[in-house]
C-alpha cells in the first residue's frame, strides 16, 4: 500500500444495501487489489455498516472513518480525502456500481503518463429519461424509491448487458469541450484526477453548503480555475443506484446552496447557470455576456446589482453601470442611497441573486435592463421581484 494508483473516496450515511454493491463492484475491478485503497467517508456509526465491511476484508483494502457529525456530503468527503494516500483521488458516490475494468482503464488511459486532468466519468440513471440495456431491461434509476434495489449481481448483469452490446449510453455532456462554461458540467459521483492537484490547490469540498446540491459544480468551479484540463472520460461509467430521496427537502437545499454558490462567486458565468442550469446557461452565456457589454458605457465598465440603505429603506438597484474592477457604481446610482461608501456591489446582472425571498424593502430596475433580450429582461424583473418585499420599480411600467 505505500505506493497506490487510486483511491477511491466514498461519502456515506445510510445506504447500506447501496454501499454492499458499490464495494462489491470495487472487489471485482480488474486492478490488482493491491494496486487500489477505498476510503469511505462515514457520516455514522452502526454495527451494520461495520458488518457490511467485514465483508470484504481480504478483498479490499477498506479504510473508514467515521464520524457522528451531522450529514453534509462535502465534510464527509474531505473526511476520507485527507486519508487518501493513492496517486489518483476517484470521487465516487455511494450509490455509483462500476462495471470491472473501469480502474484500470481510468488510470492506464489518463494517469499513467502522470497527466495533470479531471476525469468525469459517465452515469447511467443520473437523468429521468427511461434508458434499456440491450436485454430490455429498465435502467432509469433516478427519483425511485428503494423498493426495487437489485443484489449487486443483478446490476453487475445489466452492466455486462452493456459490455456485451460493445457501446455504453450516450452523455449529455458529450459537449463538455465545446462550451463556454465547463466546469458547469462536473458531477462528482464519478471524477477523477491527480491527489497532487487536490494537494496543491486546496481543493477541498467546501463544508458551508448544506443538503443537496451544487457542491460538486463549486468544487469543480475551482478545480478548472487551476487550469486543470476536464475531459469527459467515455470509457468510464457507472450505474447509478435507486435509493430513496425527499424531492421537496432536495429542492430547498438547492436552492439555499445556489445563492450560497452565487454569493461565494459572484460572476455572471455562475449567475446564468444559477439562473437558467447547466445547459441553458452555456448555451445563453455568450448572448447575455453580449449583452451586458451593448449596455454599459465602454471598456472596464459592466453592469451590477447595489444594495444599501436609502431613506431608511434596504433598497437594491439592479441594471447599475459599475466599474468592472473597483465595484464603483456611477454617480447617479450612487446618489439613490443614504450612504455613499457603505454599499454592497456585485457584478450581476440580476438574472439570479444571492438574496432569500423578500430580504429587500424596496427594488428598483434600471433602464439598462430594457436593453436586454426578453427572455433575459423578464427573467431579470421577475428575480427582483422574488427577493423584494414590495413592489419593483421598473421602467418598463412608464416605458
């Protein structure tokens, strides 16, 4: 063990018959067990999960560590990724079965030559489109309950299914190289790359989001801001595993977490793909980013979003001509708030903002916003709208 190609790093909590078949799928990889360690993350203790362990001893160089802490999927990755000890960090999730090959494909074919890139590995069911394997068989695993979970021989069958018909399923993120935002596109169910960037770079999950959601796509906000090549590996895949989920409680924390996103980074290339997801906004970015620049005044200049306290009021402008580097709003936007040199500025354009439903008095939209496409404009007013406990001044109502 002192000298691993990968190690598989897991986050986990209550999946137990997930978890039996993702180990049993890492027992049956063609790399030498020797050659590979498993770190799990555990966001617990139970005899069953321990058990569930003890079935692999031999198999499997298995390393858990544990804690009682409360579920966040990032804290429990960082908890296995600083035991790490393989040239290669593969982030793979709990409910993620992989066909035998796919560690010595995904080291021979992109790590051997000690290459510094990011793997994204492929997955089956991660969409609620129904997907066959070529026996017929149902494959959509996404949204379903856990009453339907196959024994990992069952799915180590639907993935030999695939081997057999010499192709696996096709990606939507085929595109990955030919649009503006890349990192948009990294889920970390299955992704790998070289121990020594994470090292290097501090990539860490960031522990502040919370739930589901958008943790992956911030992580991987940062991996590609290191210049880190993303490549889309299609030789490696997984199957995603059916378990059970609270749509409802999903959807709140994702949208906590985007705003989180967004005040983290507040850039119009995370903006658009807070406001419109991943394959909107990539396909729009280069529209709006056309866009802004048509409405400001030149070079350096952009438009942003300012808050402050006007009359008392906590008022936001959005639409404001800003200074692209200091954040300065012009004058007149200047002069609509109380104090001057107190403001809060972002570079946004308002299609989405890192505000909570009605956290501000007043909200005014400038004229520059009539300038944009409808589809953007009207996004625009209703996000305003959304985070203003009265009613939105708006131009296009004296227009």
């Amino acid at each position: 063990m002192a000298d691993l190609k990968i190690s598989v790093v897991i986050p986990y909590k209550q999946r137990l018959d997930n978890i039996r078949s993702v180990l049993g799928s890492l027992a049956d990889q063609t790399m030498d067990a020797d050659e590979f360690e498993v770190v799990v993350g555990a966001m617990e203790y139970s005899e069953e999960y321990v058990a569930a362990c003890r079935e692999f001893t031999g198999s499997l160089n298995l390393v858990s560590v544990l804690s009682d802490d409360e579920w966040n999927v990032a804290q429990a990755r960082n908890l296995a990724i600083r035991q790490a000890t393989g040239r290669v960090i593969m982030l793979l999730d709990a409910d993620m079965v992989l066909p035998p090959q796919v560690l010595d494909t995904l080291y021979d074919g992109y790590f051997a030559g000690h290459r510094n890139v990011c793997v994204l590995g492929k997955a089956l069911g991660y969409s609620c489109v129904v997907e066959h394997a070529p026996n017929g068989t149902e494959l959509t695993m996404s949204g379903q309950d856990n009453s339907g979970v196959l024994a990992y021989g069952g799915h180590r069958a639907l993935l030999d299914d695939l081997e057999q018909a010499g192709e696996v399923w096709a990606d939507d993120r085929k595109v990955l190289e030919s649009v503006p935002l890349p990192w948009s596109l990294v889920w970390t169910g299955l992704v790998a790359l070289p121990a020594e960037t994470v090292r290097r770079h501090d990539l860490m999950f960031d522990e502040n989001f919370r739930g589901w959601g958008s943790e992956d796509q911030e992580w991987g906000y940062r991996v590609y801001a290191t210049g880190t090549p993303l490549v889309l590996g299609d030789d490696v895949y997984g199957m995603h595993l059916p378990h059970d989920r609270d749509a409802a409680t999903d959807q709140e924390s994702y949208r906590a977490n985007s705003r989180y996103f967004l005040t983290k980074w507040p850039t119009l290339d995370v903006e658009i793909t807070r406001a419109y997801g991943w394959e909107d906004g990539n396909r729009l970015y280069p529209e709006v980013r056309d866009e802004v620049a048509a409405a400001v005044s030149g070079h350096g200049r952009t438009l942003g979003v300012v808050r402050g306290k006007a009359e008392g009021t906590d008022l936001l402008v959005v639409g404001a001509e800003i200074d692209s580097r200091t954040r300065v709003p012009a004058p007149d936007v200047s002069d609509l708030f109380d104090d001057a040199d107190s403001l809060d500025v972002l570079p946004l354009l308002g299609l989405a903002l890192p505000f909570g439903d009605g956290d501000l008095g007043e909200c005014r939209v400038l004229p520059s916003v009539l300038g944009l496409g409808e589809r953007h404009r009207d996004t625009v007013l209703a996000e305003a709208g959304r985070v203003s406990a009265g009613a939105v001044a708006s131009p296009l109502e004296t227009a």
